[in-house]
C-alpha cells in the first residue's frame, strides 16, 4: 500500500507558498542561454557567450571544475555533450606530468576521473628518478582551493588581461623611454623554454634584468659549486653507491638541497649479504637523516664547522688547527677515519651555509673520489643568488627599478626585511605578481596576475643535467588565469600561445626523442657528461672555516619542517594537519630546545588529564628581531646551547582563518642565514599543542620494535634478535604463533593480501599519510580535535625514542624489573627519551587480522573478514558502539565524532563545493557515528583485478599496490600477494627478519614488519 504522507522541505512549502511553488516548477528562474553556445559546434565558435559569461551564470565552483574537467586538456573546448572518447565513466585516466614549484619537484602520474584530477602518483618509468614527497602529494587539493586568485586585478579592482598586457607594455615603453630599469623577478625556473624566452625578453629590452630569488636560499653551496665547476648547480648525490656517509649538519632525507635522496639511500640501509651502509650524522635539530643514521652527534652548528675541518684534515693529510671539545673530538675523528678508509665508497654532505664549508666538502670528496659524488647529472632546482636580491632591494629604494615582473616568489613574506622590500616597492611605477593567491606580496602590487595551478600548466624542465621533462595539463584552466610565460610572449610579440612556444622549442633539447614520445613518458633522460672542476684552494677555505666563531649564547637553526616545508602550502588542510614524524605535532611551528636548556630557562611540556600537550611560550629575539609567545617544544637530541624554530607559519593573507597558525620565522632569516645569534626567555601562559604521540609510546615493549645490531644479525641465529613470543599450551612453552584462538579457514586459493613494511628502509617522511588522505577520502577536523586524539588519519606513522643510549638497553632495563613497585617506576622514567636517543619509526594501519577480535564484538556484523585477507567495514551497517575500536589492540580504527563533510563547523576543503571536487568516487565519504579505518585500499586491489582480467591475464607482481606502497619512495612499503609464492611480498613474509606487531595476541595480522638493523 502506498504512503499518503506529504514530505516537505521547508515551512514555507507546508504553507503553499506560491513562491515556492513556481520555483519548484521553475528550476531555472533566469533563463540561461545555454543553447546558442552548446547546441552545435558551429555556433559553439561563433557564439558570443563566452565560456566565461557561462561560468557567471553558474558560479566559479562546481559547475567552473566540470566544465574545466570534461574539455580536458586539449586545446579547444569540447562540450561534454560530445563525450571526449579518451573519458570513459568509471574508469581512471593517467597523465605524465613533473612539477616544479620553486622548492620541491617530481615526476608523476596524475590521476583523472571524467576529466577531474584527484590523485599524484610516483611516474615508474626508467629515467623518472624523483618521487613525490608529502607536500607534492598533497598539492593537488591546491587546484581546488576556493581562496585562489580567480581574476586579473589592476590597483586592486578586477580587470581583464587584455587590460593587464596594455599596462605591462606600456610600462616596458615608458621604462625604455626614461632609462628606468626593468626587473624579472623569480624563483628558480630550471626551464630551459622559459629561461630562453626571459633572454627574448631581455634582448628586446635591454634596461631589463633576470634576479632568482629562493626563499630558501641554497646560495652558498651554489657560489662554491659555481667557482670549481662554472656552472650555477647543485651535487645530485647518489647514496645507494656509498658505503659509509657522514652528515655534518645536512638533512638531507628531508629538504636539504631539494630533497629526494632517501630512494638511494633507502637501498643501501637493508641488510644484504651481511652488508649494509654506515650513516654519521652531526647536526643541531633532531632531523629525519639524524633519527636514521647509525651514530648521531649533536653539536652546535659553530663545533659542526670545526668537525668539518678535522675530517678534511685527516682525509686529505692537512694539519689546520681545530678547537673541538674532548668527546666531539673523539666522535669526529672515528667518522673521518672510516671516511678515509672507505675511499670511493664514501661519501660527505653538509648543509652549513658558508661557501667555504661548502669548498671542503667539495675538495673531500674529490680525494675520495666518491662514487656517490659526481657532477655529471648536477642538479638545476636552486639558481638563487643572495647577492642579487640583496642589490634588488637596493635598486628598489634607490628609485631606479621602474618595472618590477614577479613570478613564483612572495618576497613580502619571506624577505627578512620585508619593509625595506615593501618601501622600495612603492617607489616603483608598475609592480606585477603572478601568483596562485592574492598573497602577501600580490595584494599590495599593481598588477595581481592570477597564474593557474601547474595541473592546469604547460611547462618544460631540466631538473638535473641530461635529463628533459614536460609539465602537462590535466585540466583546463578553473580560473581566468594565464601563465607568466604567455604574457611574456604577448609582451615580446611572439606569435602563439606558450604551448607552440614550447613545443617549437622543444626539439632542442629532447636529442632527437619525439614531442609525442616524452610527453607520453613525462620525461627523458638524454644524458649529460661529468663536469670538470677547477683547482680549490682548500687550505685557504679550511683555515678561514677554522676561524669561525660561536653564534653567541644559544644558536638559532631555522629549518623547513616536512608538512608545510617554505610555506607556500599554508592553506592546505591536509598538510597542516599532518603530524611531524619528529614531534608529532600539527597545526603549529615552535621553538625546540634541550632538555638541559630547557631546565635552565624553565621551559616545560606536560601531558595533562585529556591526553593533550601543553608547552610554556618563549621569547626570542634576534638582532633586535623579536618574536613574541613562541610554543616550545622539549625537544630529546636537540644540541645544548640550540634552538630550532620552522619557516613556513604566520601567514595571513588570502588564507581561511584556520590556516592562519604559527609564527613566520622568516623574520629571523637575516642574510639568508640559517644559523643566527638568539637570546630567549620564557614568556607567560600555556600554549596547547595538537600532539598525536603522547598515548603510543614504547614502554620498553620489544615486540613492537624489534632491533638489533649488524653485528648481532651476521652472527648469531635469527632466534637471538627476531625472538619468537611464547604461550602457555597445556602447561608447556610454545610459539604464540602455532595457537589458534578459532579455526582458520583455508586462504590458500584465490588472492591473500600481505602489506610488508621494512623498519630500515622508512624515513618517516610521511608521503604514505598524505597518500592515504587523497586516496580514501579521509576528513581533516582541525588542530581542537586533534588535541582529543580525534584524529582520522586511517595510517600512523609512531615514532619512537629510546630511553637509554639504545632501544636494546631499553629492552635490559625492562628485563631487570623486579616486584610491582620496581615496574611501575621504571616504566615511568622509560617514558622520557634520553638526551640523544635512538629513534624508530614504525608505520601503523589496520593489520587486518586473520583472526581479527574486532570481528567478535561488533554486534552488527558491520567489520567481518574478507576471503582475501582484508578486514571489511560496511560502513551503513555500522551503528558507532565502538566496541571494535575497544578491542582493537593496535588502535587503529576512527571514529567519526561528527560530520566532517558539509559542515561549517569544519571550514575545509570537504565543506565548499570546489573543495570536494578533489573526492574520489570509488570511497565513499564517512557520516557521523560511523567507525572506519585502513580498507587495503580494496578499490584498488579490485580495479587492478579488473583490468587484468579485461585484458585475459593473471595479474603481475608488483601490479597489486595500496596508496601507502605506491607513494613510499624508499621501498619501505611492498604490497601484493602471498599466495603467489614467486612474489616480492611472499619472499619479504618469509624473511627472517619479519615478524608481526603483538605476536603473542594470536591475532594473525596481514601486516609483516622487519626488525631494524642498526650498523653501530
């Protein structure tokens, strides 16, 4: 029998309101004349509705994206009522791309869903060497930012482009009448089309100039690479070819020179044939290459400068004169003997900001004769010159800039005088900014150019010597935007849009590859030859480093932390929110401290009754720079007499209000100098962190973190360092693993899922996190219920310190607990890192349990077990008991405390429009109430399925991946099929190093971790 009920939207339809009425049978109130323009393809090129008068009608949101998604990028639009034939519904299209934003770069593959792009994969491709990290990853939620400059605007009102080009070239007119200089502004291009048509464009106008500014700077290293080899280039070092590397003060599996090393260096950390790299690390943060390395030294960056002077006097036979304090000394010593020993299978990096320091390391390695050292294939991503933007700036204030173009740089942000910027800008008749965001710089400029993100971009780049790569739309433009370089072509008077420009150019520089062939592969490595060097004056450099003095009292190390790196990612939720694998703090940037200062000066951390952490503030000032209610962080390994303070935070403008956080440091970068004198106080009130890791730490439970020695692992059997937990069977000691809870069904037919994840090869760089955040849809919900443990992210990476010296003199002081009493105290202090402590870091997901005791409890049958090893969630069956996450040992199911998705209360990208475009279809968005957790990325396992079955194969080794394993760099994560015993993942569950995260449970996880070897 049918209803009778009336269902009604609103009170003013129960009424009858005649309004109502009209407008429910009136869809479109005002007419839109679609027809004129979408009708045939005649009319669609000679219409005069232009896609732009569309958009008014329909807003620059939603309707913006799907008609930009379904032209795809081609160079003439294509309605959608002529489906494209390369878009099939439901099916994934991929495009090689690279990127290169001014500070990270790599080859990629992005994701497409009927024309939407929603996802950054790693490009696999031979010759597509550099893999995206974090921030990379998370970029594509920049395309779909609802704050992004959407129209050209001219004295702050919105204008045309054809009025911005009048301007520009008017202002080039007048520049060349009057003699008044011209300036190109931009972050490093590495793009020879670009660089070519800026030459163009300087030929033309003679009064011009081209000035590369890097946030960032990397100036030192590029003077002294320049001075031996002539080129203006970075090292582009290969750790898989070194068996011992020492560190002084360079982080270089973050974003020391770029970033990007840790696929080789990842290669030579898991043991083979007995054998694997030695790693020493000096430096004053605790860093990501400093948690990874062997044998870690923390020491100022003033001692790490005479450390650098006893290794290239025992190296090279020199005898300067170094002031190192007794157990410096002895470290140091130790690390440049096995330098010297190792001989070509040696290699030494640093990251100290003197051009002198960088002369050393340079001569270093040359006597070495480093096999991971060479200079054929330099890297191109930094060309800034500090001197040049220091004389800009001069040049501005003294009145003689009369045209100032920028691109890709904020210099009102991260200029650490930006008022002298600001003053000098003002003196200048025509300033221009292109610029994704109406940021700090574009809003107080002439012109504000909104430039388009790179997926709607073309572009060409050399990323390193010998190798060619193409930037590729996968969207049409959402926005009014236009590239920098097609205004430059219209202010030269080249015939043509910057594709035709880049296209004719491109033969040049492909030897002889096709155009089709490179942009299908997104690269091509051409080759390049090593460069000869000229002589160095070492000795000249090492005495002049000798001579160096402390900073002062305390040392101020400015670093970029992984999440927000120069931050010009501030508005992205995803990154923000991301927990730094070292603190384990989002949401903030903060002043790190040791231990022993923090003592001194009063500084604490506490972990109050809600599990949250609370910090005291700080003052610090800098050379009469002062910045004021600076968090602290007690921060274990942290250098006595250092501090650590992120770049990146305190931005303002053209940001949502909850992506206004931290403090801009940026301030405190005087002369581009990442190591200044600092005087600090602490300051009144508590400040209150977003820390994810006060609930997980180890507690000396061995289990979880297995680890042993090189040593230990050549000579003694497996059972010795990869220890079988034991049970009690019938009153008799057995393998926790030969006891089952229930009968187990048989798994040895069709596919069985095995996620492998090594704890040698993991930096703890965080790409997986991000990856997983884009693949499954997981919500952000801000830095409050973070601070409740609150947070969704369905993979974890846990960070661990040891307590003692090591995690195995951990393991021996737990085993000498004696009584209650005695464990409860010891296992209060082993809560607390020692001052330079061991660190581990340990990925952690849903392990998906073959004998799973969240399975038992839920009353619904909303988590069962799937066929293939999975653990299912059937998210409209589950009624939120959160019994599962209650018996879930490893804590790694989310409960959706409210509605994350169309909800004001969460202003982020899942509450507007534009935002969501960035959801993928295949995973549906979680509701309130709901648990969920890590699927195994089932949609991708059944679409890999699929295919293969489509194209009547079996599927291939390596073919089977998760988000997590395809974004991890270092091969830390290998995903696939156990049953195929010829599979890279069967031989890893094999392993004797493999063994399960609380074995003892019985709890059969599908998730093999492998003991941590240390070479010590």
């Amino acid at each position: 029998m049918s209803s009778n009920k009336k269902y009604w939207k609103s009170v003013e339809e129960l009424e009858n309101s005649s309004i109502v009425e009209a407008l429910r049978n009136n869809e479109f109130v005002e007419e839109i004349p679609t027809d004129e323009f979408l009708g045939n393809a005649e009319a669609l090129a000679t219409s005069g509705t232009s896609r732009r008068d569309f958009l008014k009608y329909v807003g620059f949101s939603t309707a913006a994206v799907t008609l930009a998604a379904c032209e795809g990028p081609v160079h003439k639009s294509i309605p959608y009522v002529l489906q494209p034939e390369q878009i099939i519904p439901g099916v994934a299209d991929y495009y090689a791309t690279t990127v290169f934003d001014g500070f990270d770069f790599a080859n990629l593959l992005v994701k497409t869903r009927e024309g939407r792009p929603i996802k950054i994969e790693n490009n696999t491709i031979a010759g597509a060497k550099f893999s995206a990290n974090a921030r990379i990853h998370a970029s594509i939620l920049g395309l779909y930012d609802s704050t992004r400059l959407k129209e050209p605007k001219v004295d702050g009102k919105d204008s045309s482009w054809s009025a911005v080009d009048l301007k520009i070239k008017s202002s080039l007119a007048d520049a060349k009448a009057k003699g008044g200089q011209v300036v190109l502004l931009t972050n490093t291009l590495a793009s020879p089309s670009t660089e070519k048509l800026i030459g163009e464009f300087i030929a033309k106008n003679p009064n011009a100039k081209h000035v590369v500014y890097d946030a960032v700077s990397s100036s030192e290293a590029l003077d002294a690479f320049e001075s031996v080899y002539g080129q203006r280039a970075l090292v582009d070092y290969d750790f898989s070819k070194a068996s011992l590397i020492v560190s002084v003060g360079a982080d270089f599996l973050g974003d020391w020179q770029g970033g990007g090393y840790d696929t080789g260096y990842a290669q030579g950390r898991i043991p083979q044939n007995g054998k694997m790299s030695r790693h020493f690390q000096f430096e004053s943060n605790m860093t990501l290459s400093g948690a990874a390395a062997d044998k870690r030294v923390p020491m100022t960056v003033a001692a790490q400068k005479q450390a650098l002077v006893q290794i290239y006097n025992i190296v090279v036979g020199a005898s300067v004169p170094v002031a190192l304090e007794g157990n410096f000394k002895t470290e140091v010593v130790k690390a440049a003997q096995q330098l010297k020993a190792a001989g070509s299978k040696g290699v030494l990096v640093s990251g100290i900001e003197d051009k002198n320091a960088q002369l050393l390391v340079l001569a270093i390695n040359q006597v070495l004769a480093s096999e991971a050292f060479s200079t054929a294939g330099a890297r191109q991503i930094r060309k800034g010159s500090n001197v040049a933007v220091a004389q800009l700036i001069k040049d501005l204030n003294a009145g003689s800039v009369h045209t100032l173009i920028m691109s890709g740089v904020n210099p009102v942000y991260t200029l650490a005088d930006s008022a002298s910027f600001v003053s000098g800008l003002k003196k200048v008749k025509t300033s221009v900014a292109f610029s994704l965001k109406e940021d700090e710089t574009a809003s107080i400029v002439s012109i504000a150019a909104p430039a388009p993100h790179y997926l709607e971009s073309w572009g060409d780049l050399e990323l390193t010597s010998g190798t060619y790569s193409l930037t590729q739309p996968t969207i049409r433009p959402i926005f009014n935007t236009k590239q920098f370089q097609d205004v430059l072509l219209s202010v030269n008077g080249t015939p043509g849009t910057y594709y035709d420009y880049l296209k004719a150019n491109s033969g040049a520089y492909t030897a002889g590859a096709s155009w089709n062939k490179v942009l299908h592969d997104g690269v091509a490595v051409l080759g390049a030859a090593a460069l000869s060097g000229g002589a160095i004056d070492a000795a000249t450099a090492a005495n002049a480093v000798a001579k160096s003095k402390s900073a002062g009292d305390f040392e101020l190390v400015l670093y970029t932390k992984t999440g927000l790196g120069d931050g010009q990612h501030a508005n992205n939720p995803w990154l923000q929110e991301f927990p730094d694998p070292i603190t384990r703090v989002s949401w903030d940037n903060y002043v790190t401290v040791s231990n022993a200062d923090a003592k001194k000066l009063g500084l604490t951390n506490e972990i109050v009754a809600n599990g949250g952490l609370n910090g005291s503030y700080a003052t610090i000032t800098v050379d009469g720079v002062k910045l004021e209610n600076v968090p602290v962080i007690v921060q274990p390994g942290q250098a006595v007499g250092t501090l650590g303070l992120a770049l990146g935070y305190g931005r303002k403008a053209a940001l949502k209000e909850e992506m206004q956080v931290g403090l801009n440091a940026y301030a405190l970068y005087k002369g581009f100098n990442n190591v200044q004198s600092v005087s600090i106080a602490k300051a009144g009130g508590v400040h209150e962190f977003a820390c994810v890791q006060g609930q997980k730490t180890l507690m000396g439970r061995g289990d979880i973190i297995k680890e042993t020695t090189l040593e230990i692992f050549n000579t003694k059997d497996a059972e010795h360092w990869n220890e079988k937990p034991m049970v009690s069977l019938d009153h008799q000691e057995v393998e926790a693993t030969t006891v089952d809870l229930w009968e187990s069904f048989d798994r040895t037919t069709g596919h069985h899922f095995n996620l492998s994840i090594d704890l040698n090869a993991c930096t703890g760089c965080g790409a997986c996190v991000i990856a997983c955040h884009a693949e499954n849809n997981v919500p952000v919900v801000g830095k409050a219920e973070v601070r409740r443990s609150r947070d969704m992210h369905w993979l974890r990476i846990d960070r661990y310190y040891s307590s003692e010296s090591t995690f195995e003199g951990d393991n021996e002081r737990k085993e000498g607990i004696a009584g209650l009493s005695s464990s409860l105290s010891t296992f209060n202090e082993m809560e607390k890192a020692g001052d330079n402590p061991q660190v581990a870091f340990q990925p952690v997901m849903c392990q998906h349990c073959n004998h799973a005791p969240c399975e038992t409890v839920c009353p619904v049958a909303a988590t069962s077990h799937g066929r293939e090893g999975q653990n299912h969630m059937a998210y409209n069956r589950c009624v939120g008991t959160r019994y599962c996450a209650n018996n879930c040992p490893y804590k790694v199911r989310r409960f959706n405390w409210f509605l994350y998705n169309k909800n004001s209360e969460f202003d982020y990208h899942m509450n507007d429009d534009l935002g969501r475009m960035v959801l993928n279809p295949d995973v549906n968005v979680r509701s309130r109430g709901v648990m969920e957790k890590c699927s195994m990325c089932i949609q991708m396992t059944q679409a890999t399925k699929l295919k293969a079955k489509n194209e009547g194969r079996p599927v291939r080794d390596g073919e089977f991946q998760t988000a997590c394993s395809s974004a991890c760099s270092s091969g830390a994560m290998i995903f696939g099929d156990v049953n195929d015993k010829e599979s890279k993942v069967a031989k890893l569950a094999a392993d004797e190093r493999s063994y399960h995260l609380l074995e003892h449970v019985g709890t059969k996880p599908n998730v093999v971790y492998h003991v941590k070897v240390r070479n010590t």
